[in-house]
C-alpha cells in the first residue's frame, strides 16, 4: 500500500482504501488509513463495520459518495 502511494504520491491524509473483506479492514485501520467496506464480497457472514469500516458502500456509485464522508472523518477537527 505505501510504495503504490508513493509511487503516485499519495498521502494517507488523503488516502481510502476499500475492502470487502474483515482482516483486510483491520490491518488498513491498523496502518492508520481511511477504510470504506462494501457490502458485496467474498465473506457474508461477516460485515465491514464488524472491522471498523468507516462507511459501507452499497455499491460502486455509493463508493464516489461516501470518499468525501470518510474523509472528512480522518482529516476534519
């Protein structure tokens, strides 16, 4: 994840990364980055706020919406 920021230098501060499966969301949470879960995927037994996901994406076009929401919770005051 760092070295494909860095490559297109991105900051965390303005970095999301989307996950649809639980272990991926906790170690995004744990790195320190904005985590978006979306509720399709390979795990329905277990949901992306089960992880800590900020938000939950019903679907792509829900994704372009909740960029800012999420962001604005790591960044904001």
């Amino acid at each position: 994840m760092f070295q494909a920021m860095g490559a297109v230098g991105a900051e965390p501060e303005v970095t999301v990364v989307f996950e649809d499966m639980v272990f991926d969301i906790e170690m995004v949470r744990a790195a320190g980055f904005a985590t978006l879960g979306v509720a399709w995927g390979c795990h329905p037994d277990q949901t992306p706020s089960d992880a800590g996901a900020q938000a939950i994406a019903t679907d792509s076009l829900h994704l372009h919406d909740l960029i800012p929401e999420v962001l604005g919770r790591m960044v904001g005051p």
